[in-house]
C-alpha cells in the first residue's frame, strides 16, 4: 500500500483559494495507511484544498506543487500571490516581499517546517529586519506553503498579518524510490540574455515505511537589467530664493538668472516641491542561486518518528548601478542656475537651468547571501498522548561584501519636465548638446584650493570622487522546543501543552574610505564606454538623448579605484576602516534577542461547532549594541577607535496572547468561521538599533530608536463558505485589526559634520518611533469552480482600508486587490493564465517624503504537455506585460523610481522515474 502522485505536465501547483489547519493537526494523529491515491492534475488538486479547507478550524490559505521544478513562478513569494490578501513588492522584478492583509512585511512571520529560517539581503541600502527575503527560496524544494491568518496558541508568535509556513518534502511521503530533474531555459527579453536552470531530486525509503532519505540540488541563475528613471529627494521651490539656510547665496533670483514669470512664480509658490535631482538609472546583475536540501525520516517504532532536515542556500548578487542625472536642488551648485520654472499644485512640473550641476554615480557592488538551517525533531505517540521536541539552528550571511563607487560631475544647460507625469514621468533635455552620450564630459571632482595638489595636501581641499565600502550582515536563531498532547473522548478531545526557546542574533558591520581626489581629475571615458543597447528605456516616454546614453564597465571603474589609479605620488593608498567615517561607525550595530515561550491549548468538536482556544504567554529580552561618541569635536567626532564606544540598551516585556478559532456547521454546505486574538509584532532589527546614515549633498539621512516597543493588535475575523456545487466553493470574510505602538518614520532636524562641505550643517533626519495606534479594517471575497470542457476558475478580491491615529497610511497596504487565474486541463495538456492587480500603497518615509507605488498589474502564463508518465514539457510567460513599477513622493508628478525588469520566457522538460 503507498500513496502516489503521478502527475500530468502543465500541472505547475495548486492553488487553494483557502486550506485549514486539519493537515497540521492531523500530524498529531496517529499514522495511518491508505490505499493509492493519485492526484492528476490542476482539478483533482484543488479539490484536495477545498476538501482541507472544509475540515479546517482556523483560516488558512495553502498553495503545493506537485512535482519537483512546477511552481509557475521565480520563488515561492510570486507562487502565493494567487491568494485572497497576500500582496508581494516587486521593486526588482520579482517578489521578494510579502504583505497578508495590508500590514507591512515586517510585521508577518516566514517559518520553514515551522521554524525561523534565517534570512539576509543583498542590497547595500537595505537594513536587516524582520522580513524575509523569498528570492532566497528555490520553489522546486517546497512541498507546501500554508497561509495562516488567524493565529493559534501553539504556533510561533510574531505576526499581525499573518505566518507562512514553508514545508519542505518527507522522504516517507514519496514513493520507494524517487528520482525527478528538470532543465529550463530562461530568456528576458529587456537584458536579451538566456541561462539554463537545472533542478534534481532523488529520494528512498524501504517498503515498510519505516526509514527513508531525500536529496534535492537547484541551480538558478537570472541576468537581470532593470531600466528606469530616478530621482533622490524633493526640496521646497523657496531653496531657489535663498530659502536654504545652509547656502542663502545660491539665490537665482538675486543673481539674475531667474526673473519675470520665472521669479514671480517662485515668490507666489515658496512652498511648492520639486525634485533635487533626475535622470536615468541603468542596473545590471548577475543572480546565481545554489540551493540544497537532505532530509532523513526514520521510525525505529510505531511510536517513535525521527526527522532530520537540512537546507542550504548559496547565491550571488554582483551588481552594478549607473544613474546618470541632472542635480538641479543641488545645495551649492545648482540653487542659483535656475532660468525658467512653471509651477501647478503645489508641484514643480517644469524647469531649466543654467550651468547647473549633472552627475554620474557608478556603483559596482559585490553581493552575496548564504543560508545554513539544521533541524532534528523526534515524536513518541502513546495511548491517547503524545510527547514532541525539536532543536535547531539556522544562519544566514548577506549584505554587500564590497562596493567601489566613482562620481563623475558635469556643467550643462538643462531642462526637467514632469508635465506628462504619470503617462510620461519625466523628461531630460540638454540645450547646447547631447551629455548622456558623452562620457568624456564627466569628470571626477579634482577638489579646490590656493595650493598645489601635484606636491601636496596643504591649502588645498579634495574633491569627493566615490568611496570603497563594505556593509556585511548576519542573522542567526537557535531554537529548542517541546510539545505535550492529550487526546481524549468529548467536546473538548485534545489538550496541548508547550515549551519554546529562542536566542537570536542580527549584526550589521560597515567600514569604508573616501576617495579623494587631489586635482587633475581623470574622466569617465577611461572606462569603456558603450552606448546603452537599443531595447534600453523600451516602453517609457523619453527623448532619445536619455536612451542613447552610455554606460560604463564597471568592473575596469572599481579595478581603478581599488588599485589607486586616481592618487598622487604623494597620496598613501586608504584602507576602509570603521572609524574614519561617523556614518560609517554609526551603522555598525548588533541586536541579541532572547524569548522564552509557553503555550496551552484546547481543540474541541461535535457536530455543530469545531475549533480551539488557547494562550501563549511570551517574555521577551533584548539588547541593542553600537558605537556612540565620546570624543565630540567641532569638526564632528573623533575618526579612531578611542573617539567611539561600543554602548548597550536592554530592553525587556511580557505579552500574554490569547487566541480562539472557532468553525461553525451552519447549513449542510455552510461553515461560519469567527477568530480573535491578541498578538504581537516585534521592531525590525535595524529600527532597534543605532543605525545612523547621512546624505551630504542633500542635507538628509535617517537612523534607528533602541527605545521601540513592540506593535500589538487585537485581531477578529468573521468568514462564511458556501460550498454550492461538487469542487466549488463561494466565499467571504471580514476583518478588524486595532494596532498599538505603530511604528512610523518621523522626520527632524538635526546638526551633523558634513564631510562634502567639512563643516556641520543640519539635516533632515528620519527616525522611527511608537507613533500611536493604527486600525486595519477590510474584506474578501473568494470563487473556485471547475466547468465543463476541461474549464475552470479561481478569482478573489480584497479590500482593505487602514491609517494610523494621526492619519498616516500604512506600508504597503493596498485598497484594493483582485486576482483571477482560469485554466484548462483535458488529457495531456493543461494551461493556466494568471492576472494579478494591487491599487496604490504607501512604502514608508525617504528623505521627509512620504512615498507611495503606484497601482501594479501582472499578467503570467503557463501551458504544458505529459508526453506519457515520466516526461513532460511546460512554457511559461512571467511579466508578460513588461508591468511599470512607478514610485514616487507625495504626488505622481514627483517621481522617486520607474522601473520596467522585461519579460521572462520558460521552456521546462521534466523528467521522473
């Protein structure tokens, strides 16, 4: 007797609209053996999930793949987005964060086999935190993804929106013997690049299902360019009259330079906002990911159940970026260029300048993350209780291991026009000639000064031409649990009782060192300049000087600054340190987490009413390490390790949860499902911390509070399904979610040394604090249905509408979200069509500006063929629409980021045994 899932080709995963917690309660059931069941394909799978759903007592969405390599998406985050309320960003091209029913991806938990996974990232300019970074998951490891919504006492705290639970395969669940692979071919139609994935699993286990292993190896790589426009930041149009404090005499009205209708518009709309800067962004990056995974099973008895489970990721995330732009809110350089402005509500839409300032940043980066996750778990099933425990450790290391960055600087006629946003965001034009196309235009800052570079430093002040910076990360958890059961006759037939230990540890370490430029600065066509490829800026609305701009190698660029070539004889090569920069010292930072947790819960059923009620009691006690500064000069702080101590905060609480799920048989094929709970939601690890960063030519940065106590939320849910036909099901809920201590971003001023400038000046600094309370309030609404021909759909809407006490939206809550997905299966052919839509939301506050995306739309596809039992061919299209990704700050016409990643095209042959 075995349980078999033969497959057809095309059957990429299944989808359940909403799957129950019965599978995890049934792990606590004695085993029991069924005759062969076979699964074949989209239909039957999802009568799988609909037939869980119906058992379930919480609510709980689920989404699992049938074969190794089918989800029809990148990771497992685009793999989830099909259910009601799960939102993914997608600022890179592909989902790497998620949202469940409009709360921050910070304040939703990521377990695997219910358990942390350490997670990092890749990008110099994210801060570790709470979120886990799904690019890391390979889907072809994945057994199954579970949604919860609502919470159980037994299941890890943390979360406000909701926990997703990656489970991996079990060797005793597979056939004796295993043995799958697949080779896709990936195309993307904007970097016009192509690489081969390959996917393998191999599994055993004897006839007596008493002992069995699983292996499974996945190699991805993806060549990604994204294009995009870009801008950094917004000043007030008063800047322009002398309005900066920091540099009153960048005045374009007293200068001359801004008179008429130019001058009259700037004194009637002081406040009225623009952009500091604007041009184009050219990202390239080479993703390479490594996956592994072991499993061993092992029941010596009937009673004893023995798991081990290994998973270990390797990827790299190279990268360079390249954004050539006007600076025209440049503090020193641009203020007094103004000649011409139009100004409508509030914004400015068009002006042009005066040998203002351009720029060129390239930023060639050496990226990788690692993950290692161990975990050992044993069960003892007695009559009528059980006894469980598991022990694990799981670490990842990320970050950016090197970043080489060169500046080069320009003085040109130019003008910027957002008239046409959002349609056509915006337009850069250069009156005397084409700069974007001319790399040597572009020159390193050689400094200023009455002395004589070529001999020496004295009197003479460098120019900033980049820096040389390292910013690793690490996160770490170690984790003991133990769980207790009783079954028993009744209503209420089972009692569960737990233990559980975590000790956790999140550390950000950053060194770096200026490049200083003494003079006789060398340009960019030193370094290979090509002009961009001709599918460069496809699908935007720009003049073609900003499409026929070049780019560099950024490899020779950092081959250059690593080696000295910009030094005088007289120059010693620099060596990063972490004290030779306060920014840099201030992001050095280490959080230590310990939390002890112990639950009780009751299950209770008869033929009316099914569910559990429980409370889990947690303590929590952490501490927060940095540098602060004991060495306070008026030129800043001390730049050596005797300028800085490493400080402590300790901060520790006591949170009691309750929680009730509670399902109700109203009708024969009706089931009314109420949940409540209180829950918690810890601060992200760098809002904990000291963190501190600075912008010096914008007079902006931003920094951490160790002072930050937990979010905490009251939680209710009201569902209904209506189950009307054989494998259909109609359903609906409502949901209220009042939150307590919402962190949000607030900005002030503050006095800092500005290293551009060598003086301190005063920034605008954003920093998070408990800002109130915070309620979440919305709905949504489900349909599954097979038809006849092979006909069938899944479709979902919801709705969510949230804000803090002070009025301020959410991160990265959508109003609105649908989803439809129909699909065909007849024989040996299946296909699928996805679409996917999420109205504007608000990702946080940048620089004093409160950003937002605008409303996204996916569209992917998949069609696939079983040639007979053991091999099958899929295509699939992701992004087929090429979407827009358009952020921006306080209005569309204030664009902050567009970015378009292409199409991606797959051909996958899969082959079993």
């Amino acid at each position: 007797m075995s349980l078999r899932y033969a497959l057809l080709a095309g059957t990429v995963s299944a989808l359940a609209l909403s799957a129950g917690v019965a599978a995890a309660q049934d792990a606590n059931a004695p085993a029991t053996e069924v005759d062969e069941v076979v699964v074949t394909g989209i239909r039957a799978s999802l009568r799988q999930s609909i037939d869980t759903k119906r058992a379930a007592d919480g609510i709980v969405d689920v989404v699992t793949a049938e074969d190794v390599g089918k989800f029809p998406s990148a990771n497992v985050a685009e793999a989830i987005t099909i259910i009601p309320g799960v939102t993914v960003d997608r600022a890179f091209g592909q989902g790497e964060k998620v949202s469940i029913l409009g709360t921050d991806p910070a304040l939703n938990r990521t377990l695997l086999n219910g358990q942390t996974v350490a997670s990092a990232d890749w990008f110099l300019l994210d801060q570790p935190g709470r979120t886990f970074n799904y690019a890391l998951l390979a889907p072809q490891i994945v057994g199954k993804v579970e949604v919860f919504k609502t919470p159980e006492a037994r299941i890890d705290e943390g979360s406000i929106g909701g926990t997703v639970d990656v489970s991996t395969r079990r060797p005793l669940d597979l056939a004796e013997r295993t043995i799958s692979g697949a080779v896709t071919w990936l195309y993307n139609d904007r970097s016009e690049e192509g690489d081969a994935q390959l996917s393998a699993m191999a599994g055993w286990r004897n006839a007596d299902r008493t002992i069995g292993v699983l292996f499974s190896a996945q190699r991805a790589v993806d060549q990604l360019r994204r294009d995009g426009l870009e801008s950094y930041g917004t000043i007030p149009a008063s800047y322009y009259a002398g309005g900066n404090a920091e540099n009153p005499g960048g005045n374009s009205i007293a200068n001359g330079n801004c008179t008429g209708a130019c001058a009259a518009a700037l004194q009637a709309n002081p406040n009225a906002r623009g952009l500091n800067a604007f041009g184009t962004s050219y990202f390239e990056q080479e993703r390479e990911r490594n996956s592994y995974t072991a499993a061993v099973q092992w029941r010596p008895l009937p009673q004893l159940d023995l798991n081990f489970d290994w998973l270990r990721v390797d990827a790299s995330y190279d990268n360079t970026a390249q954004a050539m732009f006007a600076f025209q809110g440049n503090t020193w350089n641009s203020l007094g260029a103004l000649t011409d402005v139009q100004i409508d509500g509030g914004v400015i839409t068009k002006a042009s300048f005066k040998n203002a300032l351009s720029v060129w940043d390239v930023q060639y980066r050496e990226a990788a993350v690692t993950t290692d996750s161990y975990r050992l778990d044993g069960k003892w099933t007695g009559d009528g209780w059980d006894l469980s425990g598991e022990i694990g450790y799981t670490k990842a290391e990320g970050g950016t291991q090197r970043q080489l960055f060169g500046e080069f600087l320009n003085r040109a006629d130019y003008t910027v026009d957002f008239t046409g946003a959002p349609g056509t965001p915006g337009v850069l034009t250069y009156k005397n000639g084409n700069v974007l196309n001319n790399a040597s235009a572009f020159s390193f800052d050689g400094g200023w000064g009455a002395g004589d570079p070529s001999v020496g430093p004295t009197g003479y002040n460098p120019g900033w031409g980049g820096n040389i910076v390292s910013k690793p990360t690490m996160d770490e958890e170690t984790y003991f649990q133990a769980d207790l059961g009783f079954d028993r006759e009744g209503f209420f037939n089972r009692f569960q009782f737990g233990y559980k230990y975590r000790a956790h540890e999140t550390d950000q370490k950053m060194s770096g060192v200026t490049v200083q430029v003494y003079g006789n600065p060398d340009n960019a066509s030193l370094f290979d300049p090509q002009v961009a490829p001709g599918t460069y800026l496809r699908g935007f609305n720009v003049n073609d000087q900003m499409k026929g701009r070049v780019h560099l190698n950024g490899a020779k660029l950092a081959d250059y600054i690593s080696s000295g070539g910009y030094l005088r004889p007289w120059q010693p090569k620099p060596t990063p340190t972490v004290f030779g920069n306060a920014e840099f010292t201030a992001q050095n930072w280490n959080i230590q987490e310990d939390v002890n947790a112990l639950y009780a819960q009751a299950d209770f059923e008869n033929e009316r009413v099914r569910g559990n009620v429980g409370l889990r009691y947690v303590r929590t006690e952490s501490e927060s390490g940095g540098f602060t500064c004991v060495n306070q000069t008026a030129t800043g702080c001390g730049t050596t390790a005797a300028d800085w101590k490493w400080s402590v905060s300790s901060k520790e609480y006591d949170d009691f949860l309750p929680s009730l799920n509670l399902a109700i048989n109203a009708a024969e094929d009706v089931i009314v499902r109420v949940a409540a709970a209180r829950v918690i939601s810890r601060p992200n690890y760098a809002d904990m911390s000291n963190y501190f960063w600075l912008s010096d030519q914008i007079l902006t940065g931003g920094g951490g509070n160790p002072d930050l106590d937990p979010y905490k939320s009251t939680n209710l849910n009201l569902a209904a399904e209506w189950y009307f036909a054989r494998n259909a099901i109609l359903s609906g809920e409502i949901f209220y979610k009042k939150i307590d201590n919402y962190i949000l971003q607030i900005t002030k001023p503050e006095q800092h040394f500005n290293q551009a400038q060598n003086a301190v000046t005063t920034y605008q600094i954003s920093r998070p604090i408990n800002a109130g309370s915070a309620d979440l309030k919305g709905a949504t609404f489900a349909y599954q249905q097979n038809y006849a021909y092979g006909l069938g759909l899944l479709a979902n809407y919801t709705y969510v509408d949230g804000s803090a006490d002070n009025g301020q939206d959410l991160p990265f809550n959508s109003k609105h979200q649908v989803n439809i997905s129909p699909f065909f299966e007849s024989g040996p052919f299946s296909a699928r069509v996805t679409y996917t839509w999420r109205s504007k939301y608000f990702t946080g506050v940048d620089r004093g500006d409160n950003m937002y995306v605008r409303a996204y739309t996916g569209l992917d596809a998949t069609a696939g063929y079983a040639f007979n039992d053991r091999v099958s061919l899929t295509v699939s299209g992701q992004n087929l629409l090429d979407s827009e990704y358009y952020a921006y700050a306080n209005s569309v016409n204030l664009p902050r980021g567009i970015y378009r990643s292409g199409r991606k095209l797959l051909a996958t042959l899969s082959v079993a045994f």
